[in-house]
C-alpha cells in the first residue's frame, strides 16, 4: 500500500482525499495551515493525521508519494523540496509559473528516479479520451482547427491571471489529443480591477501545417460555457462539458472546395449530414487521475499527464502572458 500526504485541504484536496482513499492508498497525513479545514478534515476522516507542518510531513520517511494542491506561486518550492525528500508527487495545474522552473523539477525528478506528473484531470474523462481516439482513429479526417470557450463570473485569483487559472485545461486537453506543439502564439487580454491581473483574455495558437487554435478564458461572464469545438475534414466534434450526458456531438458536416474553371471565383460545397451522440466513459475524471499517478509509482508506467505534457503547458501559458504583456505581439516558440 502507497503512503500518500496531501498538502492543501482547500478546495481540491477533500477530492483528492476521496479519490485516493477510494483507490486503496494510505492518506497518512493531511497539511493545511487553516485550522477550520483540518477540522473539518478530522470529522470527515478521524484516521488520517493532520499537520500545518510541510517540513515535517516531508521528513516522515513513512510516506510515499505527495500530493500537492496550493496556489501556484508555491508549486515549484514544495514540488521541489518533495522531491529532494524521495517523493514521488503530483501536483495541481498548472506545474509551475515558468518554463525554466518546470524543467528544473523535471530534472530533479529524472536524478531522484521519482514519477513528477501534473493534475490535468480532464485528459482522464470519457469524453477527452474519446476525442482522441477519434482522431487517432482518423474518423474525423485532418483536423483543421480547434476552438475552446471557458467562460463564468470568478472565481478571481489574487496571484495569478485569468490564463494561468483557466486556460490549463484547454491548452492541456489540445496538446493531449494533437500530440504536437504551437510554433508561435498571440494573445490579448485585460484586466478589469485595477491589479494587472487580465480577467478576460484571448490565444491563438499558430501550427507550421494550416492547423490553427484559440482558446477565449473570462472571469466576467454572466454565463458559464465550457465548450470546444474541432473541424476535421471528414467530421466534426463538439465537446460541451456542462451537457450531463450528451457531452460529445459528432457531426457529419464539411465543405468541399469545387475546381472552376474562372480561377476568381471559389465554389464551396457544404454537406450538413447526421449527428451522432458516442457513449463515453462516466468514470469520474480524478479517480483515473490517481490510478494513473500510482501504475506510474507502482508498475513505471508513463502517466497521461506526464512532466513533459505539462511542462509543454506552462511553455505556452508563459508566451501567451508575454504576448499579452506586449499588446498581442506574436510570440515564436
């Protein structure tokens, strides 16, 4: 049996706690520096130790594997210093701040022969592995463009922008079923309180073979919309997270461009075919998430949302900021 210790019991670590319970993990140890949460912790879960110690936690050679979910800023320092102390970890998104830190732990992890992975959860739902293997399958053809909206009002971050927070889950979930990387992103954004921090922002990434993707993130919506769109040339895909049940629509819809014998003109034929609705996997999404961490532990497996997957993210998140910071200049990657 794995010792695990989750560090942060704020929003996410409660589901942490209940997914590696439910896989048959030992949570050891709970740190949190809040002492209404590790109450509220001992209710729930009177077995499982609670500390506001992280060093501590760290030291215990009784433990295993760290799971870590604290705001950003302090990802590389804990991550780090996990590591150092023989941990295998996983850590919320995004892995850290910068490209360079991320490769750092990266390093470190490869030395320390310890599995270093990303909590990107969506990768694990049933409706992101099917994508993929849609398009592995090559039911939709060469796929064109991939378009994400991931809007709702708040929650606002006070240490990171709207990109950092929300736009994880989309660059993750592209780069995951693409399995290729942008070659330049534009980005714009503003904020609206007055602390540099953007609440509203748009990315486009730009690909060296006519594939294009753009992801729109807002804290300042009056609707919540978690949607991706992708066009392939055989079919297309709508993944609508809200939608309860019928989370993916593929339709059988596409263009044709017509050859003309006046090179001016450009004649389109449109096909508007049937829908169809997939079943998928209603597994929940962070449950496969730690079964992947511990095969990874276990067996040497390499996990899907592996350092190099994440480490790709943050890559793309950095040269979005940056583009931001200067008014949309294309950044090259």
């Amino acid at each position: 049996m794995i010792n695990v210790a989750v560090i942060g019991y704020g929003y996410w670590g409660p589901n942490l706690v209940r997914n590696f319970l439910s896989a048959g993990c030992h949570v050891k140890t709970v740190v949190d520096m809040n002492e209404n949460r590790l109450f509220a912790l001992k209710k729930a879960y009177p077995f499982i130790e609670s500390s506001m110690d992280i060093d501590s936690t760290l030291a215990d050679t009784q433990i295993d594997a760290v799971a870590i979910a604290l705001p950003v800023t302090l990802h590389y320092p804990i991550v780090k210093k996990a590591l150092l102390a023989g941990k295998h970890v996983v850590v919320e998104k995004p892995m850290t701040k910068s490209a360079a830190t991320s490769r750092e732990l990266i390093d470190i992890a490869l030395r320390e022969k310890k599995v270093l992975m990303c909590d990107h959860t969506f990768l694990y739902t049933g409706a992101v592995r099917k994508i993929s293997q849609l398009i592995k399958d090559e039911q939709l053809g060469s796929i064109e463009y991939f378009d994400s909206v991931r809007i709702n009002l708040g929650l606002f971050q006070s240490d990171i922008n709207v990109i950092w927070d929300l736009a994880p889950h989309d660059i993750s979930i592209l780069n995951y079923i693409m399995e290729k990387s942008p070659t330049s992103i534009v980005a714009t954004g503003l904020s609206h309180t007055g602390n540099d921090m953007e609440d509203i922002a748009y990315l486009t990434m730009l690909y060296d073979d006519n594939f294009i993707a753009h992801a729109s993130v807002s804290w300042v919506s009056p609707v919540k919309i978690r949607k991706v769109l992708i066009g392939g040339t055989k079919n297309m895909v709508v993944y609508d997270d809200i939608e309860p049940t019928e989370k993916i629509k593929i339709y059988d819809s596409g263009y044709r461009i017509k050859s003309d014998e006046d090179q001016k003109k450009m004649r389109i034929d449109y096909r508007t075919g049937d829908i169809f609705i997939p079943k998928i996997d209603t597994t929940e999404a962070l449950s496969g998430m730690v079964t992947d961490f511990m095969q990874a532990i276990d067996k040497g497996r390499k996990p899907v949302s592996d350092a190099e997957l994440s480490l790709s993210v943050v890559t793309i998140l950095e040269a979005a900021e940056k583009s931001i910071k200067n008014h949309g200049k294309e950044v090259k990657l």
